[in-house]
C-alpha cells in the first residue's frame, strides 16, 4: 500500500492506494463518524463489490442506494433520491456516506454530503482509474444540468480516499484508457520526468502491470494533491487541473453526456488546448505531436467529432474558470509548464474547432 495526505490543516485526510484495500475495514472505518452510514453506489459497481463493504459496517446503522451508471444521471434529480435515503435512515449532522464507484457516484454522492443538513463526512471509495486519479482528491463535488457539466456543486473535502487497485481488473478497456488521460495531463502541465516515464511504460500500462499502475496512480495522487494543498479553491494554481476540460467539457455537452467518457473528452480537449497553445505561438507543435502520439499509444481519441464550432463556444462560454463573462483558457508552454491565459481570442479558438 502507498499512503500519502492532502494537507489541509484539520481537515486533511489520507489517500490509501493499493490491492485489496475495500476489505480491509480498519483502514477506512476510522474515517466514519456514527453509527449512520450511507453507502451509494451504482449498478455496475454494486454487484461486484457492494456486498463486502456492507459486511464490513457490522454495528454500524446503515442502508446502501444503488444508482443507474453513466453521466446522463448526475442531476439534481438523483441527488434527491440520496436526501431521501439518508432522510430513510435518520441521518444526522455526524453521519457519512461512502462513496463507492467512479466520478459520478464520488461527485454525485459528495454533492449530497455538502448539502445535508450543511454539510457531513464522506469517504472516497473509487473504482475506476479517472476517480482514483482525479475525481475523488480535492474536494470538487457537483452535479450537472443540460446547459453543462458541473454547474451545481460545492467544495467539500471526503475524510479519506481508498484506492483499491484490485477493482481495476473489472474496470472495460475503454473506460480504463479513459482514465489514462487524467494520468497524461499531470505530466503535460507539470512533470516532463512524469510524462517521459510514461512514455516509456505505456505498454505496462496498456496491461495493466500492477506495480507500474500503482505508482502511475500514487504520482498522479501526489500532484494533485500537493496543488490542492496550496489552493484549495481554486483561485489560481489549481485551475491548470483543467488542461484540456474547457474544450472537454463542452464536446461532453454538446455531443451528450455519455456519447464520450470524460477522459476521452479530456484527451480531445488536452490536444485543443495544445494546438491553440501552437497557433499563438505559445508552445513548439512537435510538443503537441508528441502529446498526440502518447494519448494514441493509450488508445484515446486523438480528434474531435463533428460537432457546430459556434456551439461548443457558446458551451465554453459557461466554463467555471470565466470571470467578468471572459474566457479563460489553460494553454500550455509545452510538456511539463502551463498557464491560465485570459481573453484568448474567439476567432483563434474557432480556428482550431473547424473541421480539419
């Protein structure tokens, strides 16, 4: 097991990556705060592995939700299907939910925790490679609403963060090299070594080699949460989290939530954001060709679908990271060095929307 924290004073909190960490109760159960326990799930995620986190909350008062899979359901409307169940349950302000599933159970679920009764804990329990890289570290929560993606949502850090990677093994091929995105963008926007190395080890990731993935997941953990420790809310470094999410997060809305996975949208938006990088002469194009070949050797998509310039700007428009109606975009200075840049032109962002 590799343990690491995300130091926040007193709310900091452990992040356990290693095999078989969902059976371990005494690892994660200190992290609950009563004898009240949510845990939510989905339908995917439930059968496999629902029934030996339920086993391990003997003495515990507590009740499990299963939720539909995919992005189209983290609304509003299932986030007050969790209310009512943690309103079925009697839980107080001290109770927890465990957040067991990819981003959409940890955002979905956090979501509700910050809003019940102001706020309770919640523990991180993520099973997809995306969740234990991103997702579930940092404290973004949120739900979606057909104008875009994370519109609705609040910061509220989980208690703990169990990365078991034995759940990968059941992880789709496609859904797993969705993650391998996540994993590509801490080496784009901040570690040259990082993304060197996983250059040279893409064919153990591609298999799933468990001590390579373990330390690619453990390297992409420490990152984020060193940003996250020194700017929580974003206000400033942590914005460069979102290289390529700008450009993802509208090709996710326009083309509808699901038809891409976040991380393929994130491969896409990452090679956007890296071409326009080019066009303002920020960074070398050999930079975004060799950010092109690596996403390629994880079998990600490399080129947007077709989809109205005009509306995914308007999408874009809506990004959280705007201020005073201004888009904001992270380009980069190639491999290892990004930026916040404002007032990028829309006339050069359109230019590398059109259809090639």
């Amino acid at each position: 097991m590799i343990s690491l924290d995300v130091a926040l004073g007193e709310r900091s909190y452990p992040i356990h990556v290693g095999a078989g960490l969902l059976a371990d109760a005494p690892l994660w159960r200190s992290a609950i705060g009563s004898r009240h326990v949510l845990v939510v799930s989905n339908e995917t995620i439930a059968p496999l592995y629902l029934a030996r986190v339920e086993a391990s909350l003997r003495g515990h008062l507590h009740a499990s939700l299963v939720l539909p899979d995919g992005e189209a359901h983290k609304t509003l409307a299932t986030c007050a299907r969790v209310f009512e169940a943690l309103a079925a349950l009697g839980a107080h302000r001290d109770a927890t939910i465990l957040a067991l599933g990819g981003g959409v159970i940890g955002d979905l679920a956090g979501f509700a925790a910050a809003c019940w009764m102001r706020g309770i804990g919640f523990v991180q329990m993520p099973t997809t490679l995306l969740a234990m890289v991103d997702s579930s570290v940092g404290g973004k929560t949120g739900v979606n609403l057909p104008a875009g993606k994370n519109l609705v949502g609040a910061f509220h850090q989980p208690r703990a963060v169990i990365a078991d990677t034995t759940t990968l093994a059941t992880l789709p091929e496609r859904e797993y090299r969705a993650g391998l995105a996540e994993v590509v963008k801490y080496g784009a926007i901040g570690d040259p070594a990082f993304f060197a190395w996983l250059e040279r080890h893409a064919d153990a990731l591609n298999a799933r080699d468990g001590g390579v993935l373990a330390e690619a997941i453990a390297a992409s953990c420490r990152h984020k949460a060193g940003v996250v420790a020194r700017d929580e809310h974003e206000q400033g470094e942590r914005a460069l989290l979102n290289f390529g999410h700008t450009f993802g997060h509208a090709l996710e809305s326009a083309t509808g939530y699901g038809t891409l996975l976040h991380g393929e949208a994130v491969a896409i938006g990452m090679l956007l954001a890296a071409r326009l990088s080019a066009d303002l002469g920020r960074a070398s194009r050999d930079d975004a060709q060799r950010l092109a070949h690596l996403l390629a050797a994880f079998g990600l998509p490399t080129a947007a679908p077709t989809v109205d310039p005009e509306r995914l700007l308007s999408l874009m428009q809506l990004d959280k990271k705007n201020l005073g109606g201004r888009l904001r975009l992270i380009l980069w200075r190639g491999i290892g060095a990004a930026d916040i840049v404002p007032d990028v032109e829309a006339e050069a962002i359109r230019g590398v929307l059109a259809p090639s």
